[in-house]
C-alpha cells in the first residue's frame, strides 16, 4: 500500500475543492484550447495549439468511475412473520462503484477517447477488483500521484488506434457539434450499458418474489398467437364473450398463466420495461465525471455524441471509425424498433454480452449469471469479499447462510422468457439492444482562457484560469 507523495498544486486543490462549490458553479465551457469561433461580432480567432490533457489529469477522471470499496449487505433476510425473505441475493456485484446501479449490476462501461486512440475502461470484478483496491490506501485523499496512475493504467485497455471519426455532417453530428465536438486535444467519455446480465438478474429477481407475487411476463409487442390447446381455447372463447381478451402475448402462453406458478393479475411488458432501469447508473457516472472536472478547473462538455446507430460501428468504406462492436443480424427481422434491427452483441474478446455467439444458448446466459452469483468463484459462494464490509467477519458467514438462492422455478421461467425472446426476435435482448449507448458524451478540454476573458464574466470561469497550467509536468 503506497502513501502520498508530492503532488502536483492542480490535484492538490481538487482535493480540497468543496462539492457544493463543484455544483454550484458547474457549467458547460465548450470552447477548447486551439478552437476559433466565427461569430460576427463575438468571434475569436485561437493562436493556440491544442493541450491534450496530461496522463494525470486522464487517470483521476478514469478513476472516479470506477472502485470505491465494498458495499454494504445492509437489507433484511427475515420477513416479520419470521419466514424468509424472497430477494436476498439480488446484487450481482459485492465490490462498489462511485455511482450507484440497479442491483449493484454495475453494466456501465465507459469508453475514453483521446488523441491517441479508443479505450475500454474495464471493469475489474472479484478478487481481481478487491486486489486492486487493497494496493492503495482507501482514501482518495491519501493517494500519490503514482497510485492515480497505476490504478487508471490497470483498467484501461486500447481497443485501437486513433480518434472515432465520422464525417462532421448530420446525421454524425448535429449543429455547432459539427465545430467543437471530438477536437484535436479533447478527451471524450462515452457509456455503453451491458444489457443483457442485468435483464437476465431482473428475471431471477421478480420471479423469486413468493408464491402470488410473482407475475406474468408478456410481450406487448406481439398479439396473442395460440400454440396449445389450451391457448387455442382461450382465444375463441375471447371473441365468444367467453374469457377475457387477451392482446398481447402472454410468454409461455395460457399454460404458464394458469399453472398456478405466477399471478395473471400482476403482468410485467417485456416492451415497456425496455432496459430494466439498467441504464439509470451511466447518468450518476456522467455526473461524477462532470463534477470532477469542474473541480480540475477544465472544461467539461456534456452533449450528444455521434448518433447510436453510428457510434458503435466501426465500416472504413463508410468514413465511420466508431468502436466497433460486433452486429448480429436477425434472420427473420421482426418487430418494431430495435428488434428488427441488427444488434451490438459486443467486441470480441474485449466486451461480451451474454447472447449468442457468444454463449451458445439463452439457458447458459441464465446459467452464467448464476455462476457468477452461486458458483465455485461467486459473489454469495466465498465470504472472503463479503466480510470486507463487516466489523466482524464471521458475520458474512452468517449473511450467506441465511440468504436465499433464486428458487428453481424463477429459473425455469427465466429461461423460457429469454428462449422465448431468441427465438421470436432472433436477438436478446428484442426490446433493447444488447449494448445501449444514450447518444451522449461527455467532453473534457483546457479551456480556450483568451476566449472567455474577452467575453465572460471572470466569475464564471475563475476555477479554470486559476487551474491553468497547475497540472502540467
């Protein structure tokens, strides 16, 4: 474990900068080092080269979306009448991240983009991530410039050479975009969000409520298509007045929602919940990052990035260098919007989904999750990771042994939505790529300082010229 050392005065003052003052006076400040503005009376013409920033400045934002510590078990495990509580083994992750996330699924990757190419910046899980953390003190206060650098290099993966680049036109980009956006010098972060774990914990996580409570899945986006004898009953019997009409498709049909394993009265649609508030982290992560940079004294731009379809491809006939995800095409495209279009499964050997191809069935994505939760090397297996958070760690122990697994029926049920999915659509996920970026960036820059001193109240970029130069070798 390494102390601080000498630091340079721009991190030294981060550190001390005041989250309310960060947010108070947070502001976009788009016009980058080396950037000259046609605008009649108000233009400026920049003599400035471009300043890249400098590897520290890169490794502080890096590290502030990524590990904090551990999180904290701190939920029930016994309901009041002393049975046990359905859900207590819903966190995919036991290691904890700057911004929170549905489940501690942690599906978020950012990508950073510089001058000298794309990065991943992964996300260490497990003995791996707990390492990692354990070879810095568990203050950011505390750490030297060295330990900022080792960590933001551990995590940082090339996934090639040069900036994303795509023709400065609409549809790529839209507005002044088209001037300011991904120049010379600026480093860009952009999300993508893993959709397809996290859709499969939600499916184990409502279908492990208790018997009455768990509903019914349909998919709003196809009517009632009857296969069995029982479907083709309850489908004349809507148009005879004799049974309810039934207008979406009910997944493992009427079979399934007169079985007495889900309550018909409680339906859950597959379209509307779209990712599974899977997403919502990326906006908490984007927020940190701009709240840091505010506290570094750049400038820190968030706005719409290359469109989604676009971004994430990579076609060089084209003029799109994008970050190259694999598209699996459906063979039978069905469905609105995304399902009928192609699906970015992920980057070979760098960023997988859990789909085909890269598993070889939906039953082993459901498989695979629960391998990560339950299996020789899961989070709810060991107590080792676990008892990080504890005063005493025997209390993991007891954590594990009186939480419950998913119940085999939550299983079986998972996996006939996944199957069915696949199946209908030809992709997982149907209703939602398998990896969803928003169209937005966030684009960090030195500040054009000539520009805003002839034109701006100082008071509003004070942080900026007084961060000037304060990071630099």
């Amino acid at each position: 474990m390494t102390g601080a050392g000498p630091r340079r005065p721009g991190l030294e003052a981060l550190l001390r900068y005041p989250l309310m003052q960060a947010i108070n006076e947070r502001r976009t400040r788009r016009v980058a080092r080396g950037v000259s503005i046609l605008a009649g009376d108000l233009s400026h013409h920049s003599t400035n080269a471009p300043e890249p920033l400098t590897p520290l400045e890169e490794a502080v934002l890096i590290c502030t979306t990524g590990l904090t510590g551990t999180v904290m078990h701190d939920g029930p495990l016994k309901k009041p009448s002393g049975a046990p509580e359905d859900l207590g083994s819903m966190f995919s992750n036991i290691l904890a991240r700057s911004g929170p996330s549905a489940d501690n699924c942690q599906a978020t990757s950012l990508f950073m983009i510089n001058d000298d190419g794309i990065f991943l910046i992964k996300r260490p899980r497990g003995a791996e991530a707990a390492q990692l953390l354990d070879s810095v003190p568990r203050s950011w206060l505390e750490w030297s410039e060295a330990d900022w650098l080792r960590v933001a290099a551990a995590v940082k993966v090339k996934v090639q050479d040069g900036r994303i680049d795509f023709p400065r036109e609409f549809p790529y980009y839209i507005g002044w975009n088209k001037q300011f956006s991904n120049r010379p010098g600026s480093t860009i972060f952009t999300p993508v969000v893993d959709c397809t774990r996290q859709y499969i914990n939600i499916l184990l996580i409502v279908m492990s409520e208790p018997e009455g409570q768990r509903p019914l899945f349909v998919d709003d986006w196809q009517r009632f298509r009857p296969r069995s004898w029982k479907d083709w009953k309850a489908w004349v019997g809507q148009y005879l007045g004799l049974g309810p009409k039934i207008p979406y498709q009910p997944i493992g049909g009427i079979d399934r929602a007169t079985d007495g394993s889900v309550n018909p009265d409680i339906p859950i649609p597959i379209g509307a919940g779209y990712a599974m508030r899977t997403d919502y982290e990326l906006y908490f992560l984007l927020q940190n990052l701009m709240l840091t940079g505010q506290g570094m004294g750049l400038g820190v731009w968030g706005h719409g990035s290359i469109w989604p379809q676009h971004i994430l491809q990579r076609v060089p006939e084209k003029g799109w260098n994008g970050l190259g995800f694999r598209h699996v095409v459906p063979p039978r495209p069905k469905g609105p919007i995304p399902a009928s279009q192609h699906n970015p499964v992920g980057i070979d050997g760098i960023l997988e989904g859990l789909c085909p191809p890269y598993v070889k069935s939906m039953d082993e994505a459901v498989d695979r999750v629960l391998e990560e939760k339950y299996g020789p090397n899961g989070i709810f297996t060991d107590p080792t990771l676990l008892a990080r958070a504890y005063r005493d760690a025997g209390d993991a122990e007891t954590y594990l042994k009186l939480q419950n697994r998913h119940p085999p029926e939550a299983v079986r049920y998972a996996k006939d939505i996944c199957n069915y999915i696949y199946e209908t659509y030809g992709r997982f996920p149907a209703h939602i790529d398998a990896f969803y970026n928003p169209g937005f960036w966030v684009q960090f820059h030195h500040p054009e300082l000539e520009y805003y001193e002839r034109y701006f109240d100082p008071y509003i970029w004070r942080n900026q010229a007084a961060q000037d130069g304060q990071w630099r070798e």
